[in-house]
C-alpha cells in the first residue's frame, strides 16, 4: 500500500482511510479476541496494528468462530436428542 501525503500549511500529512473490511463492525468473538490481544499479548497486537493487518486477523477469528458454532451446534442437538418436539413437550429436559 502506497501512501500519499497532502499539504497542510508547511506540513505534509498522510491521507490515511479505513479499508471497506475495517469499516465492517467486528462481532463477539473478534472483540473477544481483541480485548485477549491487548491483555496479554500487547506485543503482537501492536505489530498486527502497525502493519494495518489488526482488524483482518479479527474478522477472520470471527468468522471461523462462527463457521464452527455452526457446525457444532446441530451436532450437538443430535448427540443430546433435542427436538422441537422435546420443547413441547418437556421445557426444562429441552434447556438442559
């Protein structure tokens, strides 16, 4: 990415803009994995936000969390036998 500068008075300022996926508001798991980032590895957060790569590496973090809640929820129905028809019938046995 090439940078390109604009002059304000005797000075040259960057024009620095947001991507179209930066822009796109981050889910749960994405701000989940921020807040792990600046916690308790505040070095590769730095870095990831440094090289302007921060907010692809969420959205990718979201979007695999999410492929896999996907893929283990129905599994999970299936091994435990919940149904819509156990909702009807039996509400407590359903939420467990």
């Amino acid at each position: 990415m090439k940078l390109t500068y604009h002059r304000c008075g005797d000075y040259l300022l960057p024009d620095l803009g947001l991507t179209e996926e930066e822009q796109q508001p981050l889910g749960k798991y994405g701000m989940m994995r921020m807040n792990y980032l600046k916690e308790h590895r505040p070095i590769l957060f730095n870095r990831l936000l440094l090289t302007g790569k921060l907010m692809e590496h969420l959205h990718e973090i979201d979007r695999t969390a999410n492929e896999r809640l996907d893929q283990m929820i129905p599994l999970m129905k299936e091994q435990e036998g919940v149904t819509e028809q156990l909702k009807a019938v039996d509400q407590l046995g359903w939420v467990r």
